[in-house]
C-alpha cells in the first residue's frame, strides 16, 4: 500500500544510478505560464535538493490557477475537398534550450522537512552516484533490468516531484547489455485512464521481447505515474498528463521526469531518439505534449489513444462512428455533466467524469479543450509534414469510442498532408488485451524508425501479430 506523501531529498538521489550523461539532451521548452482567467504563478526557483520557496500565486475562486503552454492559434482553415498525402522522414534539429523553473506547492499545502526512507543511499561523490535501485520481480523473465523507483515492491524508492509538490512512482527500464558508455533512445510510457504506472508492467515483455529479437534498437524506457491521487482507479479523473486545476502533471512530466531522466542516464541527444508512448487518456497526454513541445520530442505513438475530445458527427453526437461525409465540425459545448461522453463496459462516463475535472465547466472549457486536443493542434500547432513520426493503433469496436477520434485525427492529418502511420484491430475493443495484440506492431513500427534492422525469421505480417484482420496505413 502507498504510504502518505512527504518531502524526501534523498529521493532525488535515487536515479543517480549510472553517472551524469557525457552530452546534453534537447530539454523542454520552458511553460510559459498561461491561464483561463488570471495571470499565474512567476518566478518559480529552486535548487533540486532544496525545498522550494513559494513564489507569488493568483487564486480565482478559492483555487490555484495554473494551465500548461498554448500555441498560437493558426487562422481558421476549412477542410479540404480533396485529401492531400505526404511522406518525409527527415526532422529539422532544433537547439537545445534550458529546462523550466518548477512551480512552487499547490495552494493550501506546506513543505514538509522529514526524510524520505532510504536504501543504502551514497552521497555523490565527484558526480557519481552509487547504484541503489534492485531489479522488479515480474511474473516474465526480462532479457533486460527493470529499476524500482515506487513503494509498489516493499520498499519506498519514490522520486520526489516539485511540480505535484508530493513524492511520485516511476519505473525505469534499461536494455541488455546496458552499458553507461553508451547512448539510448528514451521513451517515455503513459499510462490511461483509471491506470497508474503498473499499468507498463504488463506491456514490458512486449518491448523487452522486441529488443531481444532485434525488431527496436536498445533504448530505455520510463513509465511515471500520472494518476490523480497515485493510487489510480475509476473513481478518479484522468490527467491526461496536462496542467490543470487538478494538479501541474505536464511539469511534473517535462520539468521532473524528463530532466532526472536525461541527466542521470545516457540519452540520445537528437530529438528523433525522443519518444512519448501512450495508452488511452495517457495517448491524449503523449500525443498534445509531443506537438506543442516538438523542439524536445520526435516520435509519437498511442495505442487506443484519445485524440479528439471534440469529435462530434455532424448531428452533434459524439458517441456515432465516423464518417468523413457527416464530419462538419468539432463539439462546442461541454456544459452539461451528467451527459454520457463513452461507454466503458456496461458503465457509462459523463462529461463530468471525463471533461470538467481537468478543463473546469465554465465558459471556457471548450477553448480549454481545444488548447490541448491532437486533433485541433495539427492545425493550431502549425505542425509540418515530417516535424513528428507519429503512429496510432486501435480496436474497430472501441467501447470507449476512441476509434472514431482515431479515425478523426487520422483523417484531418491526411487533408493537411501530414503522414501519420495508422494500425487497426477490426475486432478489437478498449480493454489490456487488444492493446497487447496492437503492441507488437508499435514495436515493429518504433524499430523502423529507430533504424533497427531485424533478421527475417523476427519478422512477420501485421495479421498475424495483431490478431482479427489488422490494417497499416
């Protein structure tokens, strides 16, 4: 059982596993801050292993207001009659940049100074860090090392993040055959709606497997906890891993994660070596940080990914399969909660449960939305054919109905001339196992622009790894 959240700085020290990396990585833009009603918190700063000092905060409404970057919106552009498609495979550079300040606590909660419990922690000693971190035990034999940095396995090895203001869970894994004197892809693995980061033990053994056979190259992968509460559940919105008025879950990816990552393990430093994976609401997360923040991340991939919160069909309904003939617009309004927005299983999930936690339920919700959904930021991130590698995977008979935001974004980019790689399982709905039948064909996918060069006995058709009739596009 997860314990109550406090303030360790030891935990910090905990992924310094392996030395600082010998070359620097692309960091994320810094979030300048943005919001829906009032100015937001400034001139956050402090030292990684010191407790933030509180900087200036607004409150609207008795709560911190705080929301993540925003492109600029591109002039309205209507659809095209006639589709438009592209390929390009090269990705311009873009400059390395200075990670962001982190945001001080949330309102309302104080830094708490007792030490977080520790195992055999050294003190860094000319910028190394002794190894503490034991492999998981998994129900699976790993040809790689999974590193434990939760309180899921006994122990409490949770990394601290400042942006959440509360200690967080993490898995880190590495390649076989790891070696510090090496540079690996990373890519960063974000769990769906109602998961949390165990959520990425059961799609390990794909990838593992995968780089084994030479299908990906060796690369690391990391899979944060993203939940509302860190408990995960049902019962509790989504994040989506956004800034929100639930908590500032895109910093804490970008400004926590990714930085601790990068620095302590040894990373490719091109952006084509940059990956965001998601799953679901976490293919939402993977898909909007990855096109507004493209200076940092150059592959993007989902499986049974949200990626269109707006999609409506023509008669307003969300929830009608999609048919390009019918499709006129995007949704307008998200006002009333108890309006059934998916199916999941025989339990239908509202508006409420869906939307307003992280995009609140005013008069902005909408352009709230629309700030952050994939499919309206292929116009409004102004993103360019060949700026990401992105793929999508998902079942035909989707409960969730994320086959028809699928087919959406898929449809739009194709209009705009943008090539995105599209997998489907005809028979395949919104549940662990048809992503596990979908996920052989990401790593596939992953590997081929990663530059793998499997051998012919590891590779096979796409029907046959996805199961029911699989499609590429």
């Amino acid at each position: 059982m997860k314990r109550n959240l406090f303030l360790g700085m030891s935990a910090w020290m905990l992924l310094g596993l392996h030395g600082s990396a010998s070359a620097q990585v692309t960091a994320p833009k810094k979030l300048e801050p943005t919001t829906f009603k009032a100015a937001a918190l400034v001139d956050a700063k402090a030292d990684p292993l010191e407790i933030p000092t509180p900087a200036r905060q607004t409150v609207v409404e008795g709560k911190l207001v705080r929301t993540p970057n925003v492109p600029p919106s591109a002039p309205g552009r209507s659809l095209p009659t006639t589709p438009v498609v592209a390929e390009a495979d090269t990705v311009k550079q873009v400059s390395l940049s200075a990670p962001a300040s982190p945001p001080p606590p949330p309102a309302g909660r104080t830094a708490n100074t007792s030490t977080a419990p520790t195992r055999n922690v050294m003190t860094p000693v000319a910028d190394k860090i002794v190894e503490t971190a034991d492999p998981v035990p998994t129900h699976t034999s790993l040809r790689g090392k999974l590193l434990d940095f939760t309180h899921n396995h006994g122990i409490d090895r949770r990394m601290f993040s400042r942006s959440l203001f509360q200690k967080r869970d993490l898995y880190v894994y590495l390649p076989p055959n790891f070696s510090k004197d090496e540079q690996y892809p990373l890519a960063i693995f974000l769990h769906g709606f109602g998961q949390d980061e165990k959520e990425f033990l059961s799609y390990l053994p794909v990838f593992d497997r995968a780089i084994a056979n030479g299908e990906m190259p060796p690369m690391i992968l990391a899979a944060p906890d993203g939940s509302y509460n860190s408990e995960g559940g049902r019962e509790v919105p989504s994040t989506y891993f956004l800034n929100s008025q639930i908590g500032f879950f895109e910093d804490y990816l970008l400004n926590d994660v990714w930085p601790t990552l990068t620095k302590r393990f040894p990373v490719r430093t091109d952006r084509k070596g940059h990956i965001l994976l998601g799953v679901g609401g976490g293919g939402y997360g993977a898909f909007s940080i990855g096109m507004r923040h493209r200076e940092t991340f150059g592959v993007i991939a989902g499986l049974m990914p949200a990626v269109n919160l707006r999609y409506v069909d023509g008669q307003g309904d969300p929830n009608a399969k999609f048919d390009p003939r019918r499709w006129v617009g995007q949704r307008s309004q998200f006002d009333d909660p108890d309006v059934a927005y998916a199916v999941a299983g025989r339990r239908a999930l509202t508006v409420g449960q869906i939307i307003h936690p992280v995009f609140g339920n005013n008069d902005e919700t909408t352009e709230a939305v629309s700030n952050t959904n994939p499919t309206d930021l292929l116009d409004r991130a102004k993103l360019l054919n060949g700026e990401l590698d992105m793929m999508i995977a998902y079942g035909r008979m989707d409960a969730m109905n994320l086959d028809v935001q699928c087919e959406s974004f898929a449809y739009l980019a194709k209009l705009r001339g943008i090539n995105v790689t599209v997998t489907t399982d005809e028979q395949g709905g919104h549940d662990q196992a048809t992503g596990l039948r979908l996920a052989p064909a990401m790593t596939r996918w992953l590997g081929r622009r990663l530059g793998a060069t499997p051998s012919a006995s590891n590779t096979s058709s796409e029907i046959l790894q996805t199961g029911g009739r699989a499609t590429a596009r």
